[in-house]
C-alpha cells in the first residue's frame, strides 16, 4: 500500500506541467532590468519568450523598431550638434542646426518613451496570457502552520 501511494504521488508529480512564471521589469541606471521567478533574464530570453505569444510578440518587434527609431535620432542629433558647433567656430549662424538638434532630441525622446511603453504592454500582455493559459501547477513552500514543507496549488 506504501509503495502504492509512493507511485501514485511521483507519477502526480511528474505529469503535472509547470506554467512559465510572470515576467516583470524595473527601471535600471543603463535600461530596464527583466526578472522572471525573481531570477534575472536577459532582455534577449525575454524576446524568445515574447514568440509564444502574438500580441506580445507583435508589441515587443513594435518596441524594438521604437528603440532603433531612438538611436538614429540620437546619431543625427550628435551630427547636427557637430555640425552646429563647426558653423559657430568659423563665426556663422547654425539656427538650421539648432533646430535639427532639438528636433531630433524631441523626435528620440519620444521615441524612447513609446518603446517603453510598447515593452510594458508586451509584457502585460505575456502575462496576462500566462495567467489565463496555465495548466495545472504546484510547488513547495514553507508550511505556515507548524514545522516542514507544504504542497501549494
């Protein structure tokens, strides 16, 4: 009968599937930080995990071309900063330069927002999906009442 419920109870746990946990993301000094099961991820496994699902997927490209959109505003920014600063050493006006630079300092800004804004959508929207899709799941935390471990479903 032991043997029994031994075999019961390891075949229950093996047949269980485990969901994808939830993913998270905190701002950090050089970008966003990504944290799964309170594990830190890269922002490349967070886009493999992002393919599993369309809005998300679709969300998260719509973040990545934002961000790329940013950076080239940032590289014309610098130019016509570089530029504006030429016309200035030789004793010429640069107004069309500075108003390139701001401009494009606008322009990536914006850009950099929207594609935070697009990440944050895509990963509610991962989770959100994960939560809604999840099969069966367990796992071992300390019991609250008393000495061991308790199955928590």
């Amino acid at each position: 009968m032991k043997r029994i419920i031994i075999f019961t109870t390891v075949l229950f746990m093996l047949s269980t599937k485990f969901h994808a946990q939830e993913i998270t993301m905190f701002p950090g000094f050089w970008g966003p930080k990504y944290y799964q099961n309170s594990d830190p991820v890269s922002i490349s496994e967070v886009g493999k995990l992002m393919k599993d699902v369309p809005y998300a997927n679709a969300e998260w490209k719509k973040s990545k071309a934002q961000m790329t959109g940013a950076w080239v505003a940032a590289g014309a920014q610098f130019g016509f900063l570089f530029w504006q600063l030429n016309k200035i050493s030789n004793n010429e006006r640069g107004t069309p330069q500075l108003i390139g630079n701001i401009a494009c300092g606008v322009i990536g800004i914006g850009l950099s927002l929207a594609s935070i804004n697009s990440r944050k959508k895509a990963i509610l929207a991962y989770n959100k999906y994960s939560k809604e899709h999840k099969e069966h799941s367990y796992f071992f935390a300390p019991s609250t009442s008393g000495i061991g471990i308790a199955m928590q479903f």
